[in-house]
C-alpha cells in the first residue's frame, strides 16, 4: 500500500492493494471525476505535487509519464510511499 496525501488540507489515506486511489477518496468524500475508470479517457487527471506515480494509464505519453506531474487515479498507483496530490 501507498499514501495520497490532499495539498490543500493535509489529510492523507492509505491505498490498500485492492483499491483504486478514486476508491479511497471517494470513501473519504473527496470525489475526483472519472469516466473510462480504464486509463483510457484522461477524464480523472490529477496533478501530483510531490512522490513518483506508477503509471498504469495509456492515456498519457511516455514523456508525460516521465514527468510525473500528473497521473490517472482511476488505475495508476504509486511507486514512492507517498503521493502528494494537487487537491
Ligand atoms: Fe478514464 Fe481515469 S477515468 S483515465
């Protein structure tokens, strides 16, 4: 499991390995938009601030993927412990 922390209040949860980073912060009342819930539409897109995502999507591009800016909550994860989330 991994944390995703919300830049603009703090709060942090902890990612199980069968939850989506979507499930979690629906459960905790904070709902991100998704559609394709697949890595597909882009719909979820989320910046990140801080920590390096697993990247499961293929919606962005490698370069973007590099980047580590950004990642699709709906199925991408995390590859650092934490993920600060620009929330
Ligand atoms: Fe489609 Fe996340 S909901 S990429």
């Amino acid at each position: 499991s991994f944390e995703v922390k919300i830049a603009s209040s703090g709060a942090s949860f902890s990612v199980p390995a069968d939850k989506t980073v979507h499930q979690v912060l629906a459960e905790n009342g904070i709902e991100i938009m998704v559609s394709c819930e697949q890595g597909v539409c882009g719909t979820c897109l989320t910046r990140v601030l801080e920590g390096e995502p697993d990247h499961r999507d293929l919606y962005l591009d490698d370069d973007e993927h590099a980047a580590n800016d950004q990642f699709t909550p709906c199925c991408s994860r995390a590859k650092s412990k934490v993920l600060v989330l620009d929330l």
